[in-house]
C-alpha cells in the first residue's frame, strides 16, 4: 500500500478543502452526489491515506498523575483556602473598604466574603470563622494562604496550633 503524495492527490486536496473531513466522509459525499464536481478516482480511496495536519492535531497530551497530596478533599470543612483582594484604592465600596477576603472550603466548594478596610482585619474573619465551624462540629484540617503577611502571626499559628 503506497502512501498518498499530498501535491498529486485529488484526495488530499478535497480533505484539505472539506475542513480535514475524513476520507470515508468524503467517499459517501462522493457517492451521494452531495457536491458538484467532487469526482475522485476509486483507486484514491484504496491507497493509504495521511494527512500530518490531521495527526498533530489528534496527538494526546502528555499525562500527569496528581500526587495525592493534591487530590481535593470531598469531606466539607476539612480543608479552608484563604486570599484577599484588593479592589484598588480608586474603587473603595461606599464604606471604605479597599479589600475583601475569601474564604473557601475545599470539600462543598462554600465561599465567605469578607469586605475589609485594611488587611489586618483578615485574622479577625479567619478566627471568627473557624470558631463557629469548630463550635458547629466541624474539623479542620488544613488552613492554606498564599503566605501573606496578614495570615503570619502568632494569634492564627496559636489557634491552629490548639484545633488542629
């Protein structure tokens, strides 16, 4: 079985002018009379087909297994992210507040909106927040931020450290 060449092949040329149709497409568009003037020998369809548009756009990506400290929890309230926003100092909200903090669990995919005046006042949300889920039964395992100053503090590192 020979290979297509891409320039000769009337074959090729009608993928190519179909979208990258594929070739048992075309024959039954052929066979059916569907458009006018597409008349490809028999012997076309016989050969063996390639188009090397069509094979990189059909190549699989690279796998790449999560690691199970990754793999997301489905227990709620287990796991809480943290981060704060800043909304600029050009947009403050009718009370002054330049920021907001969210407050998400990894489990039920829940979210806390904090509007903040300044970041030091994400401890206070935090603690406030973990306190009445711990009151409601619920235990955390882990806390997660992006390391910013208002979650590094003794009061927070105190509390985690006696719940969790």
């Amino acid at each position: 079985m020979a290979a297509i060449d891409a320039d000769a092949s009337p074959l090729m040329r009608w993928h190519e002018r179909l979208g990258h149709l594929n070739v048992s497409a075309i024959k039954r568009m052929m066979d059916k009379g569907v458009v006018s003037g597409l008349d490809i020998p028999a012997h076309w369809f016989k050969k063996k087909f390639v188009c090397l548009s069509c094979l990189s756009a059909k190549k699989k990506r690279m796998s790449y297994k999560t690691s199970a400290r990754h793999k997301r929890t489905t227990v709620n309230y287990e796991r809480l992210m943290s981060d704060i926003c800043d909304v600029g100092k050009y947009l403050p909200g009718l009370t002054g507040n330049r920021y907001f903090q969210l407050i998400q669990d990894e489990g039920s995919r829940y979210k806390w909106c904090f509007p903040l005046k300044s970041k030091d006042d994400a401890n206070g949300n935090t603690l406030r927040l973990m306190s009445e889920l711990i009151a409601q039964g619920h235990r955390i395992k882990t806390f997660s931020s992006d390391r910013g100053g208002e979650f590094l503090n003794t009061e927070l590192k105190t509390f985690l450290a006696l719940h969790g």
